[in-house]
C-alpha cells in the first residue's frame, strides 16, 4: 500500500479538472411562453397562460428578475425563418451582453415550446456556450450552461431529435390526408367565398356547399365582369352596394384574386397544379362558358371597351398638363401622363342608345391634380378637359399642312425607302433563321427527353423539369417568329403609305379610315404632347426638312395653328 506522497488538496491541478458549480453573471431573465396558433390560446390543456403560470412561479422561486415583460406568442416552432418572436428575444439576449447589465437566464416552460428545428437548437446553445446564459426547461427539469454535464446535453440532443421526429410524422400525416382528399376530388382546405365546409356529422368527410349570400355575390360579380362593360373597380362598387348586407365582403383586391379562381366552375388549383373537382360533393357556381368569358376580359382579350383597335389614337399622346398646387396654379412639374380614352353612353328620344368617346389625361387624383383633369383650372382658360375623336383627328391633319413634294422629293424618298427596306429585310431574314433554329433544337429536345422519360433513364421530376423549362423557351420564340413576321409586313405596308403621302399629302388623310389615319400620323411625327387644346409633335426624318415651318417643335390648335 503506497502512501500519500503529494498534498493536492489545495493544487491548481485538481481545480482544473474538478467539476466546478456554474454562476451566472446577474439573474436577469427572459422568458417566452408559446403556441403554435391563435386557436389554441384559448386551449386550457396547452394554453400559453398555463406555461406563463408555470415560468411565473419558476422565476420566483430561483430568485430570478425579467428584465422584459415574457414574450405571449403563437407561432410556429417548425420553422426557424417564420419565428419573428423568438428571434427578437434571441436579439435582444444578445444585444444585451455587450450592457453593464447583460441577461445570463433565458426561460421555457418545457423544451418543445423552444423549438422543434435544428437552426433554433443551435441558436440557443450557442447562446449557452458563448455567453454564458442559462437555459432553463422548467417542467423538463432540465438546466443547461456552459459547464452542464455532457448527460444534460445529451438529454437536450435528445428532445431536439423527439420533437423534430414529431413534426416530421405530423406533417406527414397531414399530408396523407391531403392527398387522399385530392384524389377524391376534393380541396384540402377551406372554401373560398361563396362556399362554406360543411360535416354531416363528425365521422363525415367535409365537404363544400354553397354559402347562401356569398354565392350570389359572386355569380353577379363574374356575370358583370364578364360583360366587358365595368372594370374590375365598378363592379366591386355595384356589389358593395346590393350586397351591403353580407357582413364580411371581399376587398377590390381580394375580388380580383377570387376572379381567377377556377374553384367557381368546379375545379381547384392546389401547389400549382389544376386538379378535378368532385361535383357531388364540390358544386359548380357557375358554368366553365362564364368563367372563360370573364378570365378574357381580365386578360385583356376580345374587349369591348376602349382600346386602339376602335379607338386608333389611344397610345399616341402623353399629357402636357402641368401639376396643381395647393392653391390651383400651375407648377413646374410636368404631368407626362398617357392620354387615355373613356367610353360614354346616352340614351336618344328614339330609345336608342350611342356610346361616344373622349380624350383627356390618365392621371388619377390620389397621384396629384393635373391642370388638363381640372375642370374649373381649364375653365378659366376656355378650355375643356376632354376631346373628342374628330377633335383630335383635327389635331393630326395640321400635321400634314406644312409638308410640301416636288417630284424630285418624291423619288428621292422612294429610293430611301428601299434602301431602309432591304437593310431591315436582310437583319429580319439573320434574326429570323436563328429563332427558327432554336426552335427546332427545343423540339428535339422535348422528344428525346419524353422518349428518356418513357425508358426510364431519367426521372420523372427531371423530365417534368425540363419539359416546363423547353415548352416555355419553345412558346416564347414562336410568339418572337410571329412578331418578326407582323413586324415586316407592318413596315412594307407604312412604306406604301409612305409614297402615296407623298404623291398625296393632306387628301389622303383626310379621307382615310381611322386606323390609317393612326399609321399616318406615326410616319410622319413622334413625340405627341396633348396641352390645352394643341398638339406638340416632332416630325420624323424625312418629313423634318420637308415642313414648311422651320422649328423642330410645331404648335396647332383648334380651328388654326398657333407657331
């Protein structure tokens, strides 16, 4: 038996490798009582009021002080990117820690309201490790610092991995359950308005019925918007009006969206994908003919309402108005808004009904006023706000008055016209083959890649990958092979106009049909500014040395011009 040779009872070397009793720094204290939704702050099994009581009682017992009110939060612990709450208390820990009075205590009823994700965990223990805070787990009875024994942290590996194993069988049974409903035709979850979910009793299936009030909202707002006679903000105007009993509406906005639902005619669009409705227990609102009619009018197609095709000059102006200040006088400030068109209709003593059209600028008030949208401002100048069409035609014909052709001027433009043709042809013909050769390339693709598909030597996500991403190059070039075609033609026909103007001048635009009238005009001039009662326009080369007026900015007014 050997004796005790060296007294290390007092060594430096036994404190070094002694276990040691952790103190904090101060016994200030932060505390997160949490849920994972706003239903279950109510819910007395797992109330965030119960976790408050527990931490309340927990803190004063240990002595502790907080040094923030306790954070009361319903959100999710899944997801460390959506936890706005916790990482403001894992801030305002840290920011802390640099005070003469830093936080060193941070309080969780149990470890499942801190996280169920591994970028919080890590938070947290870095927070631990680093700086010398104090994790408390209070119904887990588990206390973690820097100097915790490695069972503590094994004990906290092992709740991370249980909680986050939870999540994972949860999202995956809730995802079971989605796909099931999807398969039987039915959306996995709630209704849009107009449709109410609806249990025969509480082992049914849920399912969609219509919502008595809602419903006819929305029929009347597609029947309305699929007229093609209201925008979007006039029939959300009508609706409000005749449905001012339904307590909760849809804003403007929302109405938009819901619009472009395809749940309306029995069909439902869930991660992006369009799936079949179950019309047993998924009823159509309206018919698929109507939802059509009212997603063209959304999109733009085949609309009846003012656009170039009737009316030819739209596009053309921009405003020359200047803004209003708060006293109504002009201000330095251009306006520079498009001048739009807006469609009238009055009824005659026949019964008969005429629509008519009128000019004027596009700016909206909420933007500013503008003086050319001001009635008393045009007023006091004699002028009105809108213009109607043979106004503006009026406009445009003293374009053409200055402009004056010898026969020497005429064949001299015929022989720039075909120089500019044959260059613009010969870069059409350059641009076009290598469209139409891409084209072709993206074919082949999509047939290889299908026939892979089929033999199995590339997945189907790849397939569907690259399938989307073809398909899409595939459209867009053809929309680009179409424009190059449009394009050509549409300067070859501005050409022919080009040297009967010149034979011709003012006669012909006169007698010339509105869209022609529009082609003119754009031949001849650009940069069309509309200021009270007069046109500002640049002419274009060759037309610039042409004009009889020798500035480079011509000014005409109604009934005569106005240098």
């Amino acid at each position: 038996m050997f004796k005790q040779i060296n007294d290390l009872s007092q060594s430096p070397l036994r404190l070094k490798f002694a276990e040691q009793e952790f103190k904090p720094a101060t016994n200030l204290t932060v505390a997160m009582g949490r849920v994972s939704s706003k239903k279950q702050k109510g819910d007395a099994h797992h109330s965030d009021q119960a976790q408050l009581d527990t931490i309340s009682r927990y803190i004063e017992r240990e002595g502790l002080v907080l040094a923030h009110d306790p954070w009361d939060v319903a959100e999710t612990a899944s997801k460390h990117e959506k936890r706005r709450n916790f990482i403001d208390m894992m801030n305002f820990v840290a920011q802390s820690q640099s005070t003469l009075q830093p936080i060193k205590h941070v309080v969780f009823s149990h470890q499942s309201r801190s996280n169920r994700n591994r970028e919080s965990a890590r938070e947290l223990e870095a927070l631990v490790r680093s700086s010398g805070v104090t994790l408390h787990c209070v119904r887990d009875g588990l206390r973690l610092t820097s100097m915790s024994p490695l069972e503590d942290w094994i004990k906290w590996d092992l709740f991370n991995n249980l909680n986050e194993k939870y999540i994972k069988d949860h999202r995956r049974n809730v995802w079971d359950g989605m796909t099931k409903r999807i398969e039987r035709g039915l959306f996995p979850g709630k209704g849009p308005f107009g449709y109410r979910n609806y249990r025969a009793s509480e082992d049914a299936l849920s399912v969609f019925v219509l919502a008595d009030g809602p419903d006819r909202y929305m029929k009347k707002a597609f029947e309305l918007i699929a007229t093609d006679y209201f925008s979007l903000a006039q029939v959300h105007c009508q609706l409000e009006s005749n449905f001012s009993w339904i307590e909760k509406r849809p804003s403007a906005k929302r109405l938009g969206k819901l619009l472009r639902n395809p749940f309306y005619y029995g069909d439902f669009i869930f991660d992006g994908q369009l799936f079949r409705g179950n019309p047993e227990a998924h009823p159509p609102l309206i018919s698929f003919d109507l939802w059509q009619r009212a997603q063209d009018v959304l999109d733009g197609k085949n609309r009846r309402r003012v656009t170039q095709g009737s009316r030819p000059y739209i596009g053309m102006m921009r405003c020359g108005g200047r803004l209003l200040d708060s006293a109504g006088k002009e201000t330095e400030t251009l306006c520079g808004c498009a001048v739009t068109a807006e469609e009238k209709r009055k009824s005659l003593v026949d019964g008969s009904e005429r629509t008519f059209h009128y000019y004027h600028c596009s700016r909206n008030k909420s933007d500013g006023h503008c003086s050319q949208r001001d009635t008393g401002f045009m007023k006091e100048i004699g002028r009105h706000v809108n213009y109607t069409e043979v106004e503006i035609e009026a406009l445009f014909e003293a374009v053409f008055r200055p402009i004056s052709f010898t026969p020497e001027v005429c064949a001299w433009m015929q022989d720039v016209l075909r120089k500019e043709h044959a260059e613009k042809s010969g870069t059409h013909r350059t641009q076009l083959s290598a469209l139409q050769d891409r084209h072709k390339m993206l074919e082949r693709y999509i047939d290889k890649a299908y026939e892979d598909k089929l033999l199995g030597t590339i997945s189907e996500v790849h397939w569907r990958s690259q399938h989307a991403k073809w398909t899409k190059e595939s459209d867009q070039i053809q929309s680009q092979i179409e424009s190059f075609c449009t394009e050509k033609y549409d300067y070859i026909e501005k050409g022919v106009l080009l040297i009967e103007l010149a034979q011709h001048t003012e006669r012909i635009y006169k007698n010339a049909t509105p869209d022609v009238k529009r082609k003119l005009v754009q031949i001849v001039s650009s940069n069309h500014v509309l200021r009270n009662g007069t046109i500002q326009f640049d002419y274009r080369k060759p037309f610039d040395v042409l004009a009889k007026s020798t500035p480079k900015e011509n000014w005409w007014t109604r009934g005569g011009s106005n240098s």
